[in-house]
C-alpha cells in the first residue's frame, strides 16, 4: 500500500513540474506533506532534512553571494572582453564567465556582463550572449559551489550516506569537458544569428496609452491630435471596445478610453505625457520618468503565470510595466491584464522605493546598470576576495569545513557592514530552502518504501548481462531531458532518488551516479526555460527556440559524450 501511495504522489509530482507552471517548490513542498499526512514520513525527519549540513551550505553560500555581486572587479574585467576578432570576443568572454561561474552566481554574472556585451562595439549581441550563457553554465560545473545543482546534489547524498561531495570532486570530471566545450563555443560562433539590435531596437517596446474620456482628444482625427508627428513613436493600433483597428488611418477619429499602441523607443515615453487628453499606464500610476528599469521575470516568480493586476504589481514593486518582450518579439495589448512569463523581458517605471522592496531578487534578474548596487571599494574588494579564496583553498585540501568557512566569512561581511540585515532578509533563499527539504522528505520515502528497489527488481533481469555504465547513461539522459522539461534544481531534486536506487541495484559506488545527475541537471544548452541564465539573455539577443537548438545541440552531445567518459574513465576503468 505505501509503494502505490509514493508512487501516486510522485507522479502527480513529475505531472506537475512537466505541464504546469506552478513552483517546483510549492509542488515539492505539497508532495512532502503528502508524504508526511500519509505517514510515510515522520515530522522528525522532516525538520532533520531542513538542517542538513548540504542545505545549510547551499543558503549560506547563497547568502555570501549578496556580497560578492558587490564585488569591483565584474565592470573592470569587461572591459577587455570586445575585439574586433569575434573569435577572440567569444573565447575571452568565455573563459571569464566560466572562471567567475566557478566561485560565484552564474546568473548575477550573465546579468551584469550581458547589459555590457549588448553594447559591443564590434558586434551584434545575438553573436556574444548566448555564448555568455553557456559558459556561465559550462563553469557552474567546475567546483561543489558553482551552481546550486552541484550543492542540492550533494545534501541529497550527505543525506543518505552521512557526507556530501569533496569540494573537487566535480573539477577533475568536468575541466577537461570545459575546456573543450569552450573551443568549441569559440569555433561555432559564427553560426550564431547575426540580428541587428541597434540602440533604437534595443530600446523598442510597445507603449500602450489611454485616450481620457473628458480629454481634449475625444472627436479629433489622429492627424489632427499630432500622433501621426512623434518622431520615435509610431501608433500601431487602436483597441476599442473589444475591436483592433489596425492599420490606423491618419483620419481615424478617436473615442474616450481608446487604447493606443505606441511602438518605438520606449525611452522617449515622456513625449506621451505632454499630449493633453492622452494617459501612459505608468503616468496613471504616478510613476512617469524619464529613465526606466529594465528586468527579467524570474522562474519561480510571484507573477510568473499571473496579470500584473492579479498580483497587484504597482503596491507590490513600486513600479508599472510600460513594455514587454517576450521570445524576442514586442508584446502590444493591455498590459495591466497580459499574463506574464518566466523569461519575459520588462521595461519598468520605477518609484523611488523600487530598490529597496526585498522581493525583487526573488521574482526578477535586474539588467539595469543605473541601480543602486553599491559595489565595494577596491580596498573592501581586495579583502572579501581575499577571504573568499582563502575559504575554498582551505575547504580543497580539506582543512576547512566549507559550510563553518562560509559562516564565518558571513559574519565577516555582516560585520563590516559589507553586507546589512535588510540585505540578508531581502535574499534569504526561502524557495531554494523550501524546494531542497521537501525533495529530501520525498526522496527519503521513495528509497524507504521500496518502491524504486521493486521496480529496478523487475529491470534487473534484462540488465543482468549489462554492465553498471548502461544504468549511468539511462540516468543522465533521463535528467537531462528532465532539466529541459523543468527547472535544474527540480530535475536534480527529482532524479537523485533514482540513481541512487541505480547504484544500488548494480552494487556499485553511489559516487558516479549522483555526480552524473548533478553534470545532466546543469546541462541545460537545447532550451531557454532549462537554466536561468538562458532565460536572461533571450530576449537580450532576440533568439528564438529555434536559436537554442541549432546553436546548443553540438553543446549538448558535446557536453555529454564528454561527462559520461570522463565518470567511466574515473570509476568504471
């Protein structure tokens, strides 16, 4: 009976994450209480699973990384990242973003380097982001701390066996397969779309605008209403009562609550406001200024999947959505009750508490570079890097406990107010938290209750005649098209239970197995829903899901022929 209760919890779960847009950690959190309501699980190993030593590493990390996006030393090594050359661009930006990926956030570093890169002197920003991306991903891999992946994993494994991963366990499987992946990044990019984004483009959105119903603009023509003379903004269409009107006719008359799509540069927004009779969303909303915000939905987000009047987006953020692009293309209608997406790219009238909401770094990546971000100075720089390097040499050799090293370094930046209170608050990983204990609550009662050893029971005897790296493939590219399918994290979440099961039916070392479901999750280059980073720069670049496919495919097989060789040649040789 408790084989058929996880198994109808888990496959509600898989349903889940597959073919709904709810949160992984939501889902995940709903199938832990299943789990605990149904006594397959006790609530004391549930609140053990919340203080495992890999979560607690993970949040601290996570934590640390607030201060580490501070650092200096991001702006001054973008700088020599253009050439002309873009072979030279490519791998130079490449072996930076892969290098910094390796110690520090991938996606505050795509976030950061990609606002740069766009303005390339030399190139168009479809030739470089995707590129960035994949590197930033590719050193994720690098180290135990490159990527949230590589530490759910290993609390999942501190878990069943009483310790995680070595902090280098990952590098000698994957550098070589890195190093590789980067000269072909830098060989293949010429394949990448050449689209040109000029300043003007960059800046295109659709605007929309509301005629007032008592307005002087009520009965004109558009000719006469002066909309046909805005020199960067352009009418598109007219959406009254339910009917589009478009094209629109110089002689169109216009009627009160007329919604206008404007399409141009959004920059010049102010040149709506001085039309008499004519109200902007964000003028509405008392939040018009001249420069806006430019952000990116984040998987996960509050308003992923919901209206912006759902969610109640003006009292929430402090802002208002004036423009929005979505798998590259302008999204025109009514904003205020267009569903919105993970990956949509949003142009922000901002207030001036915009910047200090603790949700934002929950539901957006922030691509503005006139942010308050407050970045060290070169002397705090020196030091936290300092204190940083010294923790992951020290935790390497095994000296160090990394999760103490971090604490440490925590209170550190906390008490040289590097770091403040309100900014831990703000950044708390709660979903990551939430998302990791529950995976742990159900991966405990799939192994409990037998019900992966009954099924692998029936398996075995067509595997009997095979060897254990038969079962090591199945399960990486099963996680891999999981994490093209899901999230990274909810794909790991989901397929640690199964190789562990693996590695248990073959009676072989565990190691391979969870480290090959760590390396499939992280492998996200077909899809820009997979990884967060590749959600930052589609949009960005223009790309299509076609762009992904083409340019990401040699990745991929690349990326995993050369994992999988490097786990048999380590622990099957």
């Amino acid at each position: 009976m408790e084989e058929v209760t996880i198994g109808g919890i888990v496959s509600l779960l898989l349903i889940g994450l597959i073919f709904t847009r709810t949160s992984a950690s939501i889902l995940f959190l709903t199938a832990a209480l299943a789990c605990l309501f149904t006594g397959l699980v006790d609530m004391a190993s549930f609140w053990e699973k919340a203080t495992n030593e890999g979560v607690v590493t993970l949040i601290l990390l996570m934590l640390c990384a607030v201060a580490l996006e501070r650092l200096p030393w991001l702006g001054l090594l973008s700088r020599g990242l253009d050439s002309p050359n873009l072979h030279v661009a490519t791998s130079r930006l490449a072996i930076v973003a892969a290098s910094l990926s390796a110690v520090m956030n991938n996606t505050a570093i795509v976030a950061a380097l990609a606002h740069l890169l766009r303005r390339s002197s030399y190139h168009l920003p479809s030739q470089l982001l995707l590129p960035l991306s994949y590197a930033a991903i590719l050193g994720g891999t690098l180290t135990l701390i490159g990527t949230s992946t590589n530490l759910i994993v290993s609390s999942f494994l501190a878990d069943r066996r009483g310790h995680g991963f070595a902090f280098d366990d990952f590098f000698w499987v994957s550098a070589p397969v890195v190093l590789a992946a980067i000269v072909v990044l830098t060989g293949l990019s010429y394949r990448l779309p050449k689209r040109q984004v000029t300043e003007e483009a960059r800046n295109e959105y659709a605007l929309e605008a509301v005629v007032e119903p008592s307005g002087d603009l009520v009965g004109m023509s558009v000719r006469e209403a002066g909309l046909r003379d805005l020199e960067t903004l352009y009418l598109g269409e007219i959406e009254r009562a339910g009917r589009i009107i478009q094209p629109v006719s110089p002689g169109e008359i216009l009627q009160g609550d007329d919604r206008l799509i404007f399409v141009g540069d959004i920059t010049d927004v102010a040149r709506l406001a001085r039309i008499g009779g004519l109200t902007t969303f964000a003028e509405e909303q008392g939040l018009m200024r001249s420069s806006l915000t430019e952000v990116v939905v984040a998987p996960g987000s509050i308003i992923d999947g919901r209206t912006p009047r759902d969610v109640g987006f003006r009292a929430r953020f402090d802002a208002a959505i004036v423009g929005l692009k979505r798998d590259g293309e302008t999204v025109s209608g009514k904003l205020g009750r267009t569903t919105l997406r993970a990956g949509d790219l949003l142009a922000l009238a901002t207030g001036d508490d915009f910047t200090q909401r603790k949700n934002l770094g929950r539901n957006f990546f922030l691509l503005s570079t006139d942010l308050d971000v407050r970045l060290m100075t070169t002397w705090q720089g020196m030091v936290v890097t300092a204190v940083l390097l010294l923790v992951i040499g020290l935790a390497a050799v095994g000296v160090l406990n990394l999760s103490l090293g971090l604490m440490a370094m925590l209170t550190t930046l906390w008490g040289a107010n590097i770091v403040s209170s309100d900014d831990l608050r703000r950044r708390f990983p709660f979903d990551v938290w939430i998302l990791v204990t529950s995976a742990l609550v159900v991966a405990q009662a799939l192994i409990d209750t037998q019900l992966l050893s009954l099924g692998l029971s029936y398996l075995m005897p067509l595997l009997t005649e095979q060897s254990p790296v038969l079962g090591l493939i199945i399960i990486f590219l099963t996680t891999l098209l999981m994490t093209e399918l899901m999230t990274n994290n909810a794909a790991a979440a989901l397929m640690f239970p199964f190789g562990y099961a693996t590695a248990q039916a073959f009676n072989v070392d565990v190691m391979p197995f969870a480290l090959s479901v760590a390396f499939a999750a992280s492998g996200s280059f077909l899809t820009p829903y997979g990884y967060a980073t590749n959600l930052i720069v589609q949009n960005l670049g223009g790309y299509t899901r076609g762009d992904y496919l083409r340019f990401g495919f040699p990745i991929s097989l690349l990326y995993s022929i050369g994992i999988l060789s490097m786990l048999v040649a380590i622990y099957f040789p």
